[in-house]
C-alpha cells in the first residue's frame, strides 16, 4: 500500500510545480517540506503596508522567462518594474565614489571599461561555443579541462590585462552577486555552464532587458503559496516538518523515511531541493558515484539581504536610482544596493554577498545594521542613517536551505559528473533550479526543471 503514487522532496517553487503537473494527470502526489513553510529560496514578510522579498525576487521579461512569467499569470499574480531611473554609484576602495547612468560605470576609465564589456562578451562566447546549456558528454576532455581552472584564474587574466583595478572589482562583485561566492571558489566550467543556461553573462547583471527587470507585487513567495493551494485542491497532500533523512528504493516501490517517526511509501520520488542538502540523505541502495559527489561536492552561496524603510524616497528626489555597486570589504561589507519602493513603502535594499556575508553571518544584526547605514550614508547623504524600519534575513544561517542563491561547484568537481545534473536514478527524478537546462538559479529555471520532472514521471505511470 502506497502513501501516494508520488512523493516530491521540497515545497519551493519547483517542488509544488511539479506536484501540481502530476495531480492533474490524475497521478496521486504527497510533499514533503522539511521547514514549517512553503516557499524554499523565496521568503517574504510584511513590511508597513506591503510585503516584501527577503529572498529571491527578480524575474525577467516573457521573451527570456517565459515559464514563470506564464506562470504568474496564471496564478492572477500582478509584476512591479524594477525602478533603475537616475544616477548610479559606483564605490570603489581606490576613489572617491562615481556617479554614471548606463549599464556599465563609465567613470572608471576607457581601458577599463573596454576590460569590463571584454569580459562580459568573452564569457558568453566561451559559453556558448564551448558548453551549451545541456550536460553534453564530454567526449574531448575539453569540460576537464576548464573544470581544472577557477574562475579566478581565467577572469584575473583577463582583468589584469586592462592593468586597472576597477576591472578586477567589477569582475569580483558580479561573482559575488551571481552565485553569492568568490570567484576563486567557483569552477571556471560550472560558471561557463550557468551562463549558457542564462543565454548570456550580460543577462544576469543588468536590469533593463536583463534577469532583475520585475518582481511580483506583494512578494515572490505568493507563487508558493498559490501553487500550494492548488496542490491541495487536486487532493494532494503537504507534509511540514519532514526532513527526509533516508530514501529506500525496493523492487516495487521507494520508502522515505523522515528520521524515526515518519516514513512514505511511494512509487517514483522527486527531490526539488538544493542539491547541498542531500548530502546527508541516506540512500539505499547507495547513488551512483556520479550522482552522489553531486551532492557532496556542491557548497551554496552565502547571502545575507537586508531593507531598509524611510520615509520619503530621498534618494530618488536628489536624482539617484538607488543601485550602487561597491567593492566590498570586511568593513564595508555591502556589495550591492536597490531601490526596493513599492507604493507608499519607500526602501532600499542591501546584499552582502561571499566572503563578507561569511564575516558579518558572525556578526549580530544590530551591527550588520550600524554597518549598513554608515554606507548608505556614504552614497545618500545623511537622511539614510534615519530608517524608519528594518528587516534582514541571513540565508546563510538557514539550516534549511544553507545559503542562497544557488548551488556552486569548486574547481575540478563539476566536469566528471554533468551527465548525473538532471538524469534519472531508477525511481529517483532530480527538480529544482539546480537541474534546470535554462535560467539556473532563477524561479524560471525552478519551474522548468519542475515540467521536466513532471514528464519524466508521468511517462512512467502512462505505460501502467
């Protein structure tokens, strides 16, 4: 006797997806979620009159994310632009802070603007000469070879080309604010696949016709929740507080079991969850190799994402976007900024990402506080150190999710294994962003995984 003819591991977006594509092919699905929410990587909270993402939050125009944006749609969700209007600053240790008002800071100088879009453009030909977004085999050696380098080690060359500073500081906080890490820590092959997954580097780092152009009015988590409405209205079933601790697979069936006090049994399990977090799943019998260092060799970004609420948009009345890109330290540890005004609900919001998000995690949230406005009031002048609220969320010390935004692998881990990303392991099918053939680390790529998974699944119960 089966609990469901389909369990699905993970309540974020690509989770419930799933579910919901199974339950209505009439294919019977039960959720489990380790947390006391659905939602997974997007997380939102009221703030004054309107609630606001204190995870992921942006999505693209239909043309480059068609899925989630059909999607929000569908669910009579409503998007919100995202405001870039005004001067830009660009805070670098080396100067005194730049105003610009294009997509690339053009006070840094001709040659090291020229290094910054060369990168930008090298990149995405390398991607999409050399990797493509599939898993493809690698037959040459080729993915070997650039699984050996970190990304440090090609974008360095590259920056240190241009014999600017400015370069390398540009090239520093687009890793931290694309994967949440170092550059040294990131595989060169893994960061060439996640850009042919985006269709391009540019993509992923600007706002106008890039990943960051919207956001969905009264928070992102909404798709979660509506998605989890209607997985119950289907007759499915959401189980809170089920971390899966072991996976079984029988002739005849998959027996999850959620530490000594709860176990399912079903026929196909899909895990939609960081790939992080089953490392310390127990699977019986055990993963193929290739599979399994997928989940032990993989580390997840660190982010911690703070708003800020004032009282009239200052910065917009003095001209100013509200995005700052910064060269981040261990004493100005905010890399990135946005005006984050919905309504009459005027804020800005900060990231601390990689290594200083790791040093301030220590930190309590009064200090990353102080810490914060003392920069805020370096680029807006003194009416920033005058919150009239404010909320943070470290993702990082989240024993849920252990960091934001995505999975990332280290150099000389990522190329052996490919072919195991998104392939089935008997019973088992793989969801999430993670698995994802386009627009990784986004809620697109989450729910393009998830109607992968879904049909993978589905074929199986069509030829019963």
């Amino acid at each position: 006797m089966c609990d469901a003819d389909v369990i699905v591991v993970g309540a974020g977006i690509s989770g419930l997806a799933c579910a919901r594509e199974l339950l209505r092919k009439g294919i019977h699905v039960c959720v489990l979620e380790a947390s006391d929410r659905v939602g997974g990587r997007t997380y939102s909270v009221e703030m004054s009159s309107q609630r606001i993402d204190l995870g992921g939050q942006w999505i693209a125009s239909k043309a480059q994310q068609p899925f989630v944006q059909a999607l929000v749609k569908e669910l009579g969700l409503q998007l919100h632009p995202q405001h870039y209007n005004g001067k830009r600053i660009l805070d670098l240790q080396d100067r005194q802070p730049l105003e610009y008002s294009t997509d690339i800071p053009t006070g840094i100088g001709l040659r090291a603007l020229l290094a910054v879009q060369f990168t930008l453009w090298y990149c995405t030909l390398q991607a999409r000469l050399n990797i493509g977004s599939a898993a493809a085999k690698d037959t040459s050696g080729k993915l070997g070879r650039f699984d050996q380098h970190s990304t440090a080690d090609v974008l360095e060359k590259i920056a240190g080309l241009s014999g600017q500073v400015a370069t390398k500081a540009l090239v520093t906080a687009m890793i931290r604010g694309v994967f949440g890490c170092e550059a040294k820590e990131l595989s060169w092959l893994h960061f060439l696949h996640y850009i042919a997954c985006a269709g391009g580097l540019e993509r992923l780092v600007t706002i106008k016709k890039g990943f960051q152009e919207h956001t969905v009015l009264g928070g992102a988590q909404q798709i979660s929740e509506r998605l989890a409405k209607e997985v119950r209205s289907l007759g499915g079933k959401l189980e809170f507080n089920c971390k899966v601790t072991s996976v079984t697979t029988e002739a005849d069936g998959v027996w999850v079991a959620c530490g000594e006090s709860k176990s399912f049994r079903c026929l196909r399990c899909v895990f939609a969850t960081p790939p992080k977090q089953l490392g310390n799943v127990k699977f019986a019998p055990a993963l193929p190799s290739s599979r399994a260092a997928l989940h032990t060799s993989v580390f997840i970004g660190c982010i911690i994402k703070a708003v800020f609420r004032y009282g009239r948009p200052f910065w917009r009345l003095n001209g100013f976007s509200g995005e700052v890109v910064a060269e981040a330290t261990d004493d100005e540890p905010c890399f990135n900024c946005y005006d984050h005004c919905v309504g009459d609900c005027h804020m800005l919001v900060c990231f601390l990402n990689g290594s200083p998000a790791r040093t301030w995690s220590l930190r309590t949230q009064d200090e990353r506080r102080q810490v914060l406005l003392k920069q805020l009031t370096k680029w807006f002048g003194p009416e920033a150190s005058h919150p009239l609220e404010y909320l943070e969320k470290d993702w990082a010390a989240d024993e849920f999710t252990g960091g934001c935004p995505v999975g990332c692998y280290p150099p000389k881990t990522l190329a052996p294994h490919m072919q195991a990303l998104r392939k089935p392991c008997g019973r088992l099918h793989w969801a999430g962003t993670e698995a994802a053939e386009a627009c990784q680390g986004f809620m697109e790529g989450a729910i393009q995984a998830a109607q992968r998974a879904a049909r993978e699944v589905s074929g199986h119960f069509s030829r019963l």
